[in-house]
C-alpha cells in the first residue's frame, strides 16, 4: 500500500501545484494548450485523491468513503474538455460533484483526525466556491488556490511519510 501512497502523493503534489499556479491563469475557452494544462492537473489529482484515501482509510467511516466515492466520480468527470450537453455545463456539475465529496471527506478526516490541514483547506475552497455568486472572481480564485493548496500539502505529507495520515496531525509533517 505504500507504493500506491507514494503514487498518490506524488500526483497529489504535481497535481495540487500546478492547481495552485492555474488559479493565476486567465480562462479562456476553447483554448488547446489550457485545456491540455486542465487535463494534466485532473489526472493527477485524480490520483492523488486516490492516494490521499488510502493514506487514511483506515480510518475512515461511512462518511468519509461515502466522500472519497462521490469526491472520485466528480473529478473524473471533468477531466478532459470542458463540455456543454442539452444546457447543461458538465465540468460545473462535476465541480459541485467533487466539492460535495471533498466536503464529506473533510468532516470524516477532521473526526479522525487526520490531515486536519488539508480537510480544513478543502473546506475552505467549498466555502469560497460557494460565495462566488456573491463575492464573484475573488472568491473562485480563492477557492482554486485553497483546492490547490489542500492537494498540495496531502502530497507532500504522503512523500515525506506514507503513513503520515495516519497519525497524530499535529506531527504529520514535522517529525
């Protein structure tokens, strides 16, 4: 299992990162080399929250699987170019999707105490996603870089110890 960690933190690492760095990129549709950019950051995302799973899942509870599943078919969703079918935008579903499963999972993960950063930043994202009817571009930028930031900082816990997730959060990283 600790292969499949390492994987995963590897891909949540790249993943997270380069999430992080597109926040600052203006979209523009229909553009090859962005979506290209997207579809790297989902599979390894895909990835990585395969891998942040499993760095935990022993812990997990009812919850926390229910997430991790419904976290999976969102992301999976919206890898590939953004598409429109009868009205209706597939990667803002599959965002709502992922966030829906994020959110879960984060509840899960903060009870057992495990990763408690990482949840907290994905709620975080949820939160500010959320607010972007209201607080418009701030928020969706905040959201992306909080997204980013939560793959980010899993990756590099799951690199420096596989077991990482497992463990006490406060020493998840600093011993």
């Amino acid at each position: 299992m600790n292969a499949v960690i390492r994987i995963g933190g590897g891909a949540a690492l790249i993943g997270g990162l380069l999430r992080f760095c597109a926040a600052f990129v203006p979209y523009a549709p229909n553009s090859p080399w962005l979506e290209a950019f997207y579809a790297v950051i989902d599979a390894n995302l895909l990835v990585g929250l395969i891998g942040i799973f499993m760095a935990w899942c022993d812990r997990a509870r009812g919850w926390g699987l229910a997430g991790f599943v419904i976290a999976l078919i969102g992301q999976g969703s919206i890898i590939g170019p953004d598409a429109t079918q009868f009205g209706i935008d597939f990667y803002v579903v599959g965002s709502l999707i992922l966030l829906a499963g994020l959110t879960l999972m984060s509840i899960d993960m903060m009870r057992a105490e495990v990763m408690w950063p990482v949840a907290a930043l994905w709620l975080v994202a949820v939160g500010m996603a959320g607010a972007s009817p209201i607080a418009g571009e701030t928020a969706i930028f905040a959201a992306g870089a909080a997204f980013g930031a939560a793959f980010f900082y899993a990756g590099a816990i799951m690199l420096a110890r596989p077991s990482a997730g497992i463990q006490d959060p406060a020493t998840s990283i600093a011993d």
